[in-house]
C-alpha cells in the first residue's frame, strides 16, 4: 500500500534506478567492431526476418563515442588488439561489451601465433556468444541475457 | 603436357644450361628447377619471349623443407601464367638456409610487391633490391619469422595484453 494508497491509480510508483534501467536495456546502441565471417551472422540478426530492433538493439552507430554496446564480432589478431581497446576506451559510460562467436570468446581453433586468445584478455566481456557462428537466435538470446543483466546493475548517472 | 613439350623448357635449357637444375612434370604442371644465380634472368626471358609472355604472376611463395632433410633447405615458388599463350610454368628455386637471400623480381611484375614481403614475413627471405622489404601482415614488433618450421608453435608475441 503505503504511497499507491494516498495516490489512487492515477501514478504508477517505482524506483530511478528501475527506470534507468528499463531505458537502457531498451536503448542499447551497438558499435558493430566486425573483423571476420561472424559479420555475416551479424548482418542477418540485424535485418529484417531476425529483426535485432524488438530489442532496442538495432541502430548502429559507426563512432564508439556514441555507441553503448561494442559488438566484438570475429577474430582479433594481436596486431588489431591495440585498435581494440582503444575502441573500448572511446565508449562514454555505461557500455557494455559483447564477444560475438568464438574466436572473440577464446580464440577458437585459431590457437596459433596470429590470433588473441580471447578478448577478455584485452578488455573486459560482459556477454559471450560463442558458436561458429553464433546462430541469431544465440545472439537474440545474448543480448536478452545482457538486458537482464542491466536491470540487475547498479545504475550511475 | 609432357615437360619435353613445354616450349619454356627448351629455350630456359639453352638460355642457362646447367643452371636448370631440374625439370619436370606433376599432375600436367610443368616445374623448372632453377638456380638463384639466374632466377631474375628467367623470369625476364619468360616475361619478354614473344612465343611464352608470361605476362602474369600468379603467385610468389616458399616452401620450409625443414625435416625433409634437404638441402638447401627453403624452396620460393614462383607460378607463372602467360594469356597470350595460355601456358602455365611452375619455378622452384633453392634457397639455402645461411645466406637466406634471393633477387627480387618486382621489375618484372608489380604484382611481386606484395608477395615478396610476405614471404619475408612468414619464412624470412630477403629479396635483394625490393623497394619496400617490411613485414606486411605482422607487425613490426614481432619476432622471428612464424611459418619457418622451427618457429615455437605456442609461442605468442602480443602486443598488449598477457601471454596465453
């Protein structure tokens, strides 16, 4: 009761943080980082038939300034992994970072003198798909699986 | 095509003689053994004769015969394809270990550019007179040269980040 009760069904109550959370996890901007074949994965979850946008996921923007959600989608070699992180360090607060198929997780069958052995070693992962490639379906499911992860954060602003 | 019948053969034997090491033919591939004292001068008499021009290089690689137990024991490969003529040729020149040094041949295709510096990359083999020998997918930081046979095969050179 308590507030509801003085109120009557007029006001809806809740807490900020709730909220910031409801508008992040449905805002999410991704920085699509596409180096390798999972880009094509990427594109099919992106379009139409699998439609990413249900999910307030689907408006790229080309400069990680603007974006919240980096989208590491296929393998990095130890020569892009400055490129990498410094990418990661341009994203303005909150940001959150998705390994996208399984090099990006832990290298894959790429386990040679080329290829980082996965990106959590350069920078921090809040979500692994792994798959080769990740079905879109996988990847629905990661980025619903980051949106509850949202709503369970601590929000800053 | 018989090696006999190729018609590169036969002018290559009467251009170098016995600097044609060996020749051959794999699966209706001609191969031509040569040696590296001359591998510029055949490139250009294949290029330049008007009855082969071959006119493009379809590729420039090597080969590490490193527990083959050959001598000398690095191979590059050039692969030859002339349109005028509809000819293929296969080159394969020795190059030996201690003195990995070998003429370039971006003169004569420009398409040589960039395959010469992978092959310095990957094997370490130098191209005496190429205008821009520097790694061209590694990154200058690296060590060692990672398709040689006695490269360490876990070993991992990051530029940031721990080894793992």
């Amino acid at each position: 009761m308590g507030i509801r009760h003085w109120l009557g069904d007029n006001f809806l109550t809740t807490r900020v943080d709730q909220v910031v959370a409801w508008a992040r996890k449905f805002s999410l901007f991704p920085y699509p980082f596409v180096t390798a074949c999972c880009g094509m994965e990427y594109m099919a979850v992106s379009a139409a038939h699998y439609d990413l946008d249900r999910f307030g996921a689907a408006f790229p923007r080309f400069t990680p300034r603007q974006a919240d959600l980096l989208m590491v989608v296929g393998t990095i070699s130890h020569k892009m992994a400055p490129i990498l992180k410094r990418v990661y360090e341009q994203m303005t607060e909150p940001k959150w970072v998705m390994a996208f198929g399984v090099c990006t997780c832990t290298g894959g069958f790429y386990d040679n003198y080329a290829t980082v052995q996965g990106i959590d070693t350069i920078i921090p992962v809040d979500i692994y798909v792994p798959g080769c490639p990740p079905r879109p379906e996988a990847v629905i499911r990661g980025i619903m699986m980051l949106q509850e992860k949202i709503t369970k954060m601590r929000q800053e602003y | 095509m018989a090696a006999s019948e190729h018609p590169a053969v036969s002018k290559l034997r009467q251009a170098f003689g016995d600097k044609i090491l060996d020749v051959y033919t794999f699966r209706g591939d001609t191969v031509v053994v040569l040696d590296r004292s001359v591998n510029v001068e055949a490139c250009q008499l294949l290029r330049d004769d008007p009855d082969l021009r071959f006119d493009f290089l379809m590729d420039l690689t090597a080969v590490d015969y490193l527990g083959f137990g050959r001598v000398p024991r690095f191979e590059v490969v050039y692969n030859l394809y002339s349109f005028a003529n509809n000819l293929r040729l296969r080159l394969r020149v020795p190059v030996p270990e201690e003195d990995p040094v070998i003429r370039t041949v971006t003169h004569l295709w420009k398409a040589a550019n960039w395959a010469e510096r992978e092959v310095w990359d990957m094997f370490g083999i130098r191209f005496e007179g190429h205008p821009n020998l520097k790694r061209i997918l590694l990154y200058e930081e690296f060590q060692g040269h990672p398709l040689r046979k006695d490269y360490p095969v876990n070993k991992r050179q990051p530029l940031i980040g721990p080894i793992n």
